[in-house]
C-alpha cells in the first residue's frame, strides 16, 4: 500500500514537472511578430485616446464679421499605430477668481493619423462677459479600427 502511494505521487509530480517545461497551456515562449506587438500597441491606444490627443498653440477672439468667439488650435495625435475621429472637445471659460463660468463641447469630425497634427477653429456664441481665461481640452474621442 506505501508503495502504491508512493508510485502514485511520484507519478503526479513527474507530470507537473514536466508540463511546467514543456506542455502547452496556450502560452508559447516564442517571441511575439511585429504584426503581435503592433496590435498590441494599437489596443493600448485605442483604449486612452485621451493620453494620444492633445490640443495645442490655442487661441482665442472674437470675430466681429461673424458675431462669433472663435477658438483656434491644433490636435495632436502622438500615438505611434492609432488612429482616431470624431474627436469630442471641451471649451471651459473661467472668471477671475478661476471658477468655471462656462463651458461646451464640441466635435471635430476630422481623421486623427498616428503623430500628426490636425488643425481646427470652432466658433460659438456662449461666452460670458467675465471670461479672463479659457481651456480646451480633448475629452474624449472614436478609435478608427
């Protein structure tokens, strides 16, 4: 009977063994292709478009012809495979003291390619007299598969 147990757990530690070194559990340890890492990359960027799209060189006026505010700037797109649309921005206007005293979002239904830069101008009508500065900002955007 001793041996028999002793057959049996030798038996099953034999196997564990063994499948730890050379059983396939669906993970190989072959390197990944470039094609694996690139969608790898692709998915981690779809997934926070909002760390990739930054809004820079922004300003703001008012355009008197078109009895408009206009804010002017660049996306930039600093992902290294993603690609994205419909980018959703956030104006805030703030009043002296810093508090938000307005704000609005808007669209920009342009293609965002991997490290570029795009430029957009958004013009509105909501803007509170006691605006001393503003923000823009990228809240959210559409990942192009």
């Amino acid at each position: 009977m001793n041996k028999l147990v002793f057959l049996i757990i030798t038996g099953v530690a034999i196997v564990i063994v063994s499948c730890n070194s050379g059983c396939s559990s669906g993970n190989s340890d072959r390197p990944k292709t470039t094609e694996e890492l690139k969608m790898e990359i692709k998915i981690k960027e779809q997934s926070t478009p909002t760390k990739y799209l930054t809004v820079t060189g922004r300003k703001m006026y008012y355009n008197s012809d078109a009895d408009r505010w206009v804010v002017e700037g660049m996306i930039n797109n600093s992902a290294t495979v993603a690609k994205f649309k419909d980018i959703v921005l956030l104006i805030q206007l703030f009043s002296q003291t810093g508090t938000v005293i307005g704000q609005e979002e808007y669209i920009i239904y342009k293609f965002s390619e991997p490290n570029s830069s795009i430029p957009f101008s958004i013009k509105f009508f909501n803007h509170p007299d006691d605006t001393k500065n503003y923000f823009v900002l990228v809240k959210n955007a559409t990942a192009v598969n």
